[in-house]
C-alpha cells in the first residue's frame, strides 16, 4: 500500500520536503511536464529524492496518452531508468517498448506498463486484453487509468483487477472514481497516487488526507 506522488522540477526541493513530512512513499517525476528535460537535471532530481529516503517513479507520459512531447524521451529511458525503482511507459508506446523493458530489466527494476483512458472505462474485454498485453510485454506492474462515469465503472475496474494475478495499479479517474484511490488496495493495487498542490487528473486525494484515511482503514 503504497502513495506515489507525481511532481515536476518547478519548486523541486520544497515539494519534495512536502511530501517526506506528509508520509508519502514515491514520487513520480513527470518528465515531460518538466522545464529542463536534461539527462543531468533528471538524474540529480532522482538521486535527490533518494537521498531523503524516497522511491521513484521515472515517467515520461506520451502525447498520446496526456503528456508532452519530449525530445529527448528515448535517451532519458536509456540514462535515467536505470537510476529509478520504477519506469512507467505506455503500452500504446510499442515503438520503445521493448528497449525500455530490457533497459529496466538489466537493471533490476521494476517496470510499470499503463494504459490511460481519459473519456471512458471500456468493456470488460478491453480491460482483459490490456492486461494480458501488458504483461506479454512483461510488465512486473499493470496500470490501468480510466474515466469513471458512475460508480458503476470503478465498480467493475476495481472488480476485473481483482480477478487478475500480479501487480497492478487500478484507478478510476474523475470525481466518481475518486473512491478508487483509497479502495483499490483492498483490490489489488499496489499504489496509489496523490497530490500536494493541485492534481493530476481528477479525483486525486491530496497526501495529507491520503496518509490519515490509509493509516484509519489499513493501520
């Protein structure tokens, strides 16, 4: 049960203060909402946050999948994901894939393979089949995030992941998913993610409340 953060290099420093102080477990650096998208400045920004005793997410999110665009993206994969506990990398990225999975692979770290639905949560075969993908391509982790329009999808989000062996990260975005974040560990998912200044999709939890509601219902 673990609570990832997701932050950019603006105010690094502070914001990683923030989130040691709050309890959180991970951050996710979100490379391509980054100023500076340099092998050197990522790599410093990792090794910072592991000095204070915190994990990584290296995540360079595809323009296809919410991100943007980043120039470099092949050679941050190469130098910085070596360096982090986690590489999160697209599984509509098939392009890179398999160079990231053997680059995390060699390195002993864990690779996340996610799929991102903004607008829906697809059928239920759908999500089977990004599943069994995910992992054909050999992913340690399988995240799933998908819009939630009624309870009723974070219902049968949550329920399909539980069905399914292996690690996983299941989340129901949106304000009707937002129970998803704090419920998806009785399900299976491993993480989750929460913010401290203002969120990445919605439906977030900010850490502080993040950190009581899992010590309240999980001790």
């Amino acid at each position: 049960m673990l609570i990832a953060v997701p932050l950019t290099d603006k105010e690094f420093d502070k914001h990683l203060e923030v989130c040691k102080t709050l309890g959180a477990d991970i951050v996710e650096l979100r490379v391509d909402m980054f100023e500076n998208t340099k092998v050197e400045h990522v790599s410093k920004l990792i090794q910072k946050a592991h000095s204070v005793g915190l994990m990584t997410i290296l995540t360079i999110r595809s323009e296809e999948e919410g991100g943007r665009k980043v120039e470099n993206r092949e050679e941050l994969f190469e130098q910085v994901a070596p360096l982090s506990h986690y590489t999160d990398v697209e599984l509509s990225s098939v392009s890179i894939l398999s160079k990231v999975r053997d680059i995390v692979k060699a390195h002993n770290r864990t690779l996340i393979i996610s799929y991102h639905n903004f607008s829906a949560t697809p059928p239920r075969w759908i999500l089977r089949e990004v599943f069994r993908s995910a992992r054909r391509w050999g992913a340690d982790i399988v995240k799933i995030a998908v819009k939630a329009n009624s309870y009723k999808d974070v219902a049968e989000l949550l329920c399909i992941g539980k069905e399914e062996e292996g690690e996983k990260i299941l989340i129901s975005m949106g304000k009707m998913g937002s129970i998803s974040r704090l419920a998806g560990f009785v399900f299976g998912s491993v993480i989750s993610y929460a913010f401290i200044d203002k969120q990445v999709a919605e439906g977030q939890i900010h850490l502080e409340q993040m950190t009581k509601l899992r010590k309240l219902f999980y001790g």
